[in-house]
C-alpha cells in the first residue's frame, strides 16, 4: 500500500496529467495485458494524448476543482483516463477504434470543455473528420467557389471578343 506522502506524489503527477487537456475520456480497461494498454499508450502518442491509470480517489481528488471535476461521476471501478492536449476528435477517435479492434473495454464518457459527455458522444467525436481534413475542406470549397467565378468572368470575356469579331467581319464584308 502506498504511504500518503506515495500518494500526495501520485497526486501531483495526476494533476499535472491533466495541465493543459482539452478533453478527458474514462475507459474500463479490464482484461487488458500490459502489452495492449502499452500499444494504446503508443497509439495515443501520435494524437498528442496520453493514457493514465490510477486509483479512483486520487483522480478524484486531483481532478476536484478544474475543468475535469466532471471525472468524478465516471470513475467508478476499474478506470483508465485519456486525455487529449491538441485536438480533441483525435483521441477519442484512437480509443474508440482500439476498443473496437480488440472487441473487449469499453467507453464510460468523458468531459471536454468542462462539460459531462457520454460515450456516445465520444463515439460521434470519433467519426468528425480531423481539424486539418476539415480545413482542406473549406479551402477547397474556397478554391471551386473563386475557379467558378473566374471561369464564368473568361466566359464573358471570350463572349465579348467573339461578338466584336462577328461584328468586325460583318462591317468588312458590307
């Protein structure tokens, strides 16, 4: 059993664990090996993210007063956090597909924006395109919109410089 001065580290480490977190998901892990929470961790890695897991009371206790006091009503038995620091979907888009490939864990909801979400919700999270896929997005539809308007302007354009020659052969031939 840890001693309090143990514990008041752990603490310490959860509540820095949760220094600058944009969301915060609650997943039960039970049967996991070490070696499948380890390729989670490795995972997560890639979408600036990171899994914890620690004794319930003290994430509670870490987590008390902040945007992540929400965490309190999900860590209920056995219970692994990940938190995401950049982008939120990416994460949870990680957890859900992990979870998924394994067929065994499962989500218990999360909190984003100091908000309560359900596991639902994180599986919606999960199907939003990335921020940079959404970003292409809206700049190629930028890019079709100004192509669109500068085709029809050469449209005109050529329009005009076809009608003036029709006009011009027809004035020479009179």
């Amino acid at each position: 059993m840890a001693t309090k001065t143990r514990k008041k580290e752990i603490v310490a480490e959860i509540d820095q664990f949760f220094t600058n977190a944009k969301v915060a998901l609650v997943a039960d892990l039970s049967g996991f090996t070490v070696a499948e929470i380890t390729t989670l961790r490795r995972k997560l890695d890639n979408d600036s993210a990171k899994c914890r897991v620690a004794k319930n009371t003290l994430i509670k206790i870490a987590t008390k007063s902040g945007d992540f006091a929400n965490i309190e009503k999900l860590a209920k038995g056995p219970s692994a956090i990940v938190v995401g620091y950049k982008d939120p979907a990416g994460p949870a888009k990680t957890t859900v597909n992990y979870l998924k490939d394994l067929k065994k864990g499962s989500l218990r909801g999360g909190v984003l924006e100091g908000k309560t979400i359900t596991a639902a919700e994180i599986t919606g999270l999960a199907e939003l395109p990335s921020k940079e896929q959404l970003l292409s997005s809206i700049m190629g539809s930028m890019d079709s919109g100004a192509r669109g308007i500068a085709g029809s302007l050469v449209a005109v354009i050529r329009d005009i410089a076809v009608l003036a020659e029709e006009v011009a052969k027809k004035n020479n031939a009179a």
